[in-house]
C-alpha cells in the first residue's frame, strides 16, 4: 500500500503558526499573506482528519491534537535545516545578488577576486531590486543600496554614494567650458532627485534648458552619457573605471554625498560556509583601502 505525502508547506506554516499562534504575524514571517497561510492550515487540517488548532477573536490555541503533533515537526524540520546548511557549506559556489546600477563597479571587483580565489565561484544575478531577503531568497550574499539608517547586522560597507555630472568627452568642444544649457540632463529617475541634490548642495546654477531625458537606472544614463547623449549625474566609484579609460570626464569639481551607501550584505555567522567567510574577509580587506 503507497503512503500519501503529506503536505509539506502546510506542514510548516503550521510549525511557524504555532510559534506566534497568530495568523498574521506568522504570514509575516513566511512572505505570504495571512488568507494564503490560513489555506495552509485548512490543508493540513483536512489532511490530517483533526483541527490543530481552536480560532478566537484575539488569536489561537492549540488543541490537544496539535500539540501533541508539534515537538515532533519542530524536530523535523530543524533537522532538514541542519541537514541543507551543512550540504551548503560544502559547497564552492557563492550565490550573489546585485542591483545592476553596480555593475560598472562589481564587475571589476568579481574578475579580482576570481583571480585570487579560483577555487571558488561567484554565480552573479542582477536585477533592479536594491534588497535581499535571506529567508525567501536563494542567495548567499547580496548587494544593496540604502540610507544609513536602513543599515543592519551582516553588512559591509562598500563605498557611501558621491555624486557628480560626467559627460563623454568626445562632445565636449576644446578649450570651452561646459554650459549644460548645451546639453540633455540625463536622470537615473523620474523625478530628478540627483540633479536637483546636486545643485542644491553646489549652488550651481539650473540651466534654462528642458532637455532631459530618463532611464529607469544609473547604469543605463551613464552608458547614455558614454555614448554622447548627453550629461549625467553619476557615483563617483561608478565611473571609475570608465574616467580612467576616458570614456567619461568629470567636468565640475564638486560631487556631494548622497547620504545612502553600497553594503555588502550576507547571511549570519551560523548560516554561512568557509567559502562566504573567504568571500566576506577579501571585500572587507579590499575596501578598507578603497573606502573614501
């Protein structure tokens, strides 16, 4: 006679249920919402042919039933847990997310430490998101870009944001000085706030001219400006790479802090394997140099 399987995910929706005993906090925790993780409970419930647990206005309980069903499943799963972690320690592969307005920077920086540390492999993932979420996500280290005051445990800072105008040098006409009334304002945004930052804090004064042109990232209006476009707002440690080649000149001497920084974030001590440890270690040791 084959055994029914039994339903994994509710399983544990009931397991993490039972720890807050509250329907919301516990959709909190799992990423889902609180009618999704009430279905769960339902599933198990008619799967097991009993309720798990007694629903009040102010919360739940468990019945008899459920508790009796719950130090077993608590065990199980820490079990598949400690089993999964040490399977990821053994592995040689560092799983990282980045935005790809980094790209510019972190590629050079990946191409580094892979000559340095070839026995281990960086498998890169970009995307427009500026965040990382350990417990729903796939990854063990990610880039991020965020306020000061967003900063938490299990971060490196990379760089804080210094922001200044760049422009290709080959439209820039010589022995002139650059009027950006002559020049399309190139936006990483909608709403112009690197501009409009930068001439706050500079008391540069806004040119008369509405040529702007949008993008939906840094990247994509730096390589607009490489290109001729016109002129860009940009992080300095950006367009490093792409200054020192000459593709781009900075043609005002003034960059401002944004107050937002680049971390390098990544799973807690307990959570991590030798390989991250090699990873986190030569960022830290790279940027201490670099950091300005």
């Amino acid at each position: 006679m084959s055994r029914r399987t039994p339903p994994f995910n509710a399983l544990y929706a009931f397991v993490i249920t039972a720890k807050h005993l509250n329907f919301t906090h516990a959709a909190n925790e799992l990423c889902v919402t609180q009618g999704a993780v009430s279905r769960q409970i339902a599933t198990l419930e008619e799967y097991l042919g009993f309720t798990v647990f007694h629903r009040h206005a102010r919360g739940l309980s468990l019945t008899t039933q459920g508790q009796e069903i719950l130090p077993e499943l608590q065990k199980a799963y820490e079990r598949l847990l400690a089993v999964t972690e040490k399977a990821c320690m053994q592995r040689s592969e560092i799983r990282l997310k980045a935005p790809t307005c980094s790209m510019r920077w972190l590629v050079p920086k990946l191409m580094a430490f892979q000559n340095e540390k070839p026995h281990i492999h960086v498998s890169l993932t970009t995307t427009t998101d500026h965040d990382v979420n350990f417990r729903t996500e796939n990854f063990d280290a990610g880039i991020v870009f965020r306020t000061a005051h967003g900063e938490q445990g299990h971060a490196v800072k990379l760089f804080d944001e210094s922001i200044g105008p760049v422009i290709a040098p080959h439209i820039v006409p010589a022995g002139r000085s650059i009027n950006l009334d002559d020049y399309t304002l190139l936006h990483p945004t909608q709403d112009q706030t690197d501009w409009s930052l930068w001439f706050k804090e500079t008391q540069h004064e806004k040119p008369q001219s509405h040529k702007h042109q949008y993008f939906t990232t840094m990247d994509l209006a730096i390589s607009a400006a490489v290109q001729g476009f016109g002129i860009a707002m940009a992080d300095v440690h950006l367009v490093a790479d792409d200054i020192r080649m000459k593709r781009l000149i900075a043609p005002f001497d003034t960059q401002i802090k944004t107050g937002a920084s680049y971390y390098l974030v990544h799973r807690s001590s307990h959570q991590s394997s030798q390989v991250l440890d090699e990873f986190i270690e030569w960022f830290q040791s790279d940027e201490a140099s670099l950091d300005t």
